[in-house]
C-alpha cells in the first residue's frame, strides 16, 4: 500500500512540476544573466544557496540562470490564499516558514528534512528574511547557518547584482505578491543581471568549530551557528566588493553601503 502511495505521490509531483519547467525553461529565452565561478557549484552534492533578496522575481532569475533545480525557503506570508501557495508551491518551488506560528514549522522542517536526505539537492534561503529595496544589506538572519549546522551541509553565498528591484512594496497600487512577481519578472527581462557564486561555507571547517571541543555544552552550537553566519556575511562583502570593481555599483543607480549591521536577532 505505501509502494502505491508514494508513487501516486510521485506522479503528482510530476505534473505539478510542468508548469514551473515549462515556465523557467520559456523564461530562460529572455535572460541575459552572467553567472561567476560556476565551478564552486557541487555537481554531485547537497548545499545551502544563501541568496541576497532584492527584487520580488529574484527566484525565478536564479532557477533561469543557474540551471539546477532549488527548493526556496520563504516566509509563510507569501503562502496566504490558494493561488498564491499555488504559484510559490508549483512555480517558485518554496516551502514556507512560519516566523509567529512555530508549530506550524514542524511540518515544514520534516519536508526540508526528508528533501535534504537527497544526495542532490539545492537549498535556497534568503539570510535577509525579506526583500531589500535599497542599497547594501539588511542584518542576516541565523535561519541559514542554523539550518547549514543541523544538515551538515556546506552554504555557498549567491549575489545577485544589477537587479531592477522596482519600486519600495509600500508605493505599489496592488500589493498582491504574484502581481509584483510578474511585474518583476517583465522589468528584468532582458536586463544584463551578474550572479557571483561566492565560496563555500563548511560548517565544520576548523574557523567555524574554532575551539569548541565539547558538543554536549548546550550553548556551543549557537556559538557555532554565530559563526557560520558572521563568516556569511564577510563573503557577502567581499562578492558586493568583486562585483562593484568590475561593473561599478549599477543598482539604483546608488554607492552601496560596504558596512553590514550588527543588531542581533
């Protein structure tokens, strides 16, 4: 019966997933992105992409440019009727995460758990937590480094520039996400877009785990969690930094902020 069950689930899954492949592979006939070191991406492996959130289509532009398939985590706010669950579901391919109903997550973290059983298999979390209309970055949320120490799995900073980010989500006539996702979608259509493939992040490298022998201390992995993420957010600098000296800072039109925030969460 659970042989049947699960390949009826398979089936399903199948045809659920035309639509996003016809929809990324017809959408890749209209990008003109640019991807950098291309060979820092596993051919073979499971990793954590840790993507800078500055426009509503970015996801979509990165499953065009890179050519892998990614399962998104995104807050569950963007899941809030049918149609919407249906397009970041079938389209995005997004599992949501609940950031005020944290039993709701349990089911969340079980299918991103069973997904990263997968020898090959691609994570994509935005460590800003939301969209970032304006230039440098927003403080890092732990969301990934805490999900890179619970996998083992390594985390490869992506950095998406020259992105047409649009105008700031209050200023928009129709506040529906699908709506500016499309509008996204239109307005970096054809736009010259780079995506820097930084270096991966091992979360048991010897500058992670420093000098934190003993496991069982239960405040040791949220020392070790700290560092994942402030070792992130250094290669997010050192990315904006490559891609500003060679194509200048092109987004908005405005100098980027080199200095990331340190307020805590």
């Amino acid at each position: 019966m659970k042989i049947i069950k699960d390949l009826m689930k398979k089936i399903s899954d199948f045809f659920y997933s035309i639509p996003r492949i016809l929809f990324i592979n017809f959408y890749k006939l209209f990008t003109r992105a640019k991807v950098f070191n291309t060979k820092r991406l596993p051919g073979d492996k499971s990793v954590i992409l840790a993507i800078n959130h500055t426009a509503d289509a970015d996801s979509i532009i990165l499953l065009a440019a890179i050519k892998k398939k990614i399962c998104f985590i995104a807050e569950s706010e963007n899941f809030g009727n049918w149609l919407t669950n249906f397009f970041m579901r079938k389209f995005a391919n997004c599992v949501p995460v609940f950031t005020k109903q944290f039993s709701k997550n349990i089911k969340s973290f079980k299918e991103l758990f069973n997904i990263s059983k997968n020898k090959n298999v691609f994570f994509g979390i935005f460590p800003e937590g939301m969209l970032n209309k304006k230039a440098g970055f927003k403080p890092f949320y732990k969301g990934a480094a805490y999900f890179s120490y619970k996998t083992k799995l390594p985390i490869i900073p992506i950095y998406i520039h020259n992105l047409n980010r649009g105008p700031d989500s209050k200023k928009w006539v129709w506040t529906n996400r699908i709506t500016r996702g499309i509008i996204s979608i239109i307005m970096n259509a054809c736009r010259k877009i780079n995506i820097f493939i930084g270096e991966p992040i091992n979360p048991t490298a010897e500058n992670i785990i420093e000098d934190f022998k003993d496991f069982t201390d239960p405040g040791t992995y949220k020392k070790i969690i700290n560092n994942i993420n402030e070792v992130l957010e250094k290669e997010f600098l050192e990315l904006e930094s490559e891609a500003d000296d060679l194509f200048g800072t092109r987004d908005e039109e405005e100098p980027i902020d080199s200095e990331l925030s340190k307020e805590e969460h």
